[in-house]
C-alpha cells in the first residue's frame, strides 16, 4: 500500500497533514478486472442519468461527447484509424475500470464524494451512452465484472517474467 509511504514522505517535507483514517478507507480501494475490491451497491443507467447530468455532463457533455474534458462515449471502430477516438467505449477493455476510476476521481472538482450506489449508476449511464448495456440493467459487484468490453481483447499480456501479469489477471499487486 502507497499511502502509509506517502504519509512519511510529506510529514517529512512539512507538507499537507496525516490525513483521518475516514479519508484513508475512502481512498484504499483497488478493482481489479475480476471485480474484487467492488463495494456493494448496485445502479441503473436511468438512476444514473440525473446524476450524470448533475455532476458530468458539464465537462463531459450531455451524452459523453466531451466538452472541457475528454468524451466518455463514443469511439467505437476508430482505433485502428488514422484519428482514433480513445473512450471508455471504445478503448477500455474492463468494465470495472470504469467504477473505480469514477469512485476516485470523480467528480473532478469533488472526487470521492459520490457514494457506491451513485458510481454504480453514474457507471451503468456511461456503459448506456455506449451502447453496451440497457438503461435498465442493474449494476452491481457481481454483474459489472461480466460486462462484456468492445476492446475486451484489444491489449496484449505484458511477456515480461518480472511483471507477473497475463490477461485478465488482476491487478500486478496480486499476482506479486
């Protein structure tokens, strides 16, 4: 885990402030491929509409098309164009992806602070925009993880015996 280095780190530069152990369980989460590490929770596209409007669709677009930020829907077919348009549609290749790095990162200006059952939704609305669920489906631990990507197969494993990798694996903390 990074966080307890990096508390040291700044304690010893005088920077920032050790922060509550509130603050580090919201951090500490790691989704792999599989699903582990997902919370429980569970969301609709159609719940995760008003969120979306609310809360992204002011950096990125109405219906994912980007605008301050980057699209999040979109894209499909274009990788192997001379402009390929990289989304979560269209490049990434895991579903579970999509919630951690919405449950971290996201809202830019306030990450963190949506709680499970709303990145499951804002989760579920983003695979809607792209065509790869119904606005009805439930996301939740066990279903997001079988979410079939369109680029599911588009990266290869990492042959390196260091890294410890193959598809599909998880991620490189468990296979350590």
């Amino acid at each position: 885990m990074l966080m307890p280095n990096l508390v040291a780190i700044l304690a010893l530069l005088a920077v920032g402030r050790t922060p509550t152990p509130e603050e580090i369980r919201a951090w500490d989460i790691s989704v792999a491929p599989d699903g582990a590490g997902l919370p429980e929770g569970s969301g609709t596209a159609a719940a995760g509409k008003e969120i979306y409007a609310n809360r992204c669709a002011r950096c990125h677009g109405a219906k994912g098309e980007g605008r301050d930020s980057v699209p999040v829907a979109g894209g499909q077919g274009t990788l192997k164009s001379p402009k390929p348009l990289r989304t979560v549609g269209s490049y990434w290749p895991y579903a579970t992806t999509i919630f951690d790095y919405v449950s971290r990162a996201m809202p830019f200006d306030k990450p963190g602070t949506l709680s499970h059952d709303q990145v499951y939704a804002v989760t579920a609305y983003v695979l809607y925009l792209n065509g790869i669920v119904a606005e009805d489906a439930m996301i939740d631990a066990r279903s997001l993880p079988k979410v079939q990507m369109p680029n599911r197969n588009g990266f290869v494993p990492d042959p390196r015996p260091d890294v410890g990798r193959t598809r599909g694996s998880g991620s490189a903390r468990k296979a350590r």
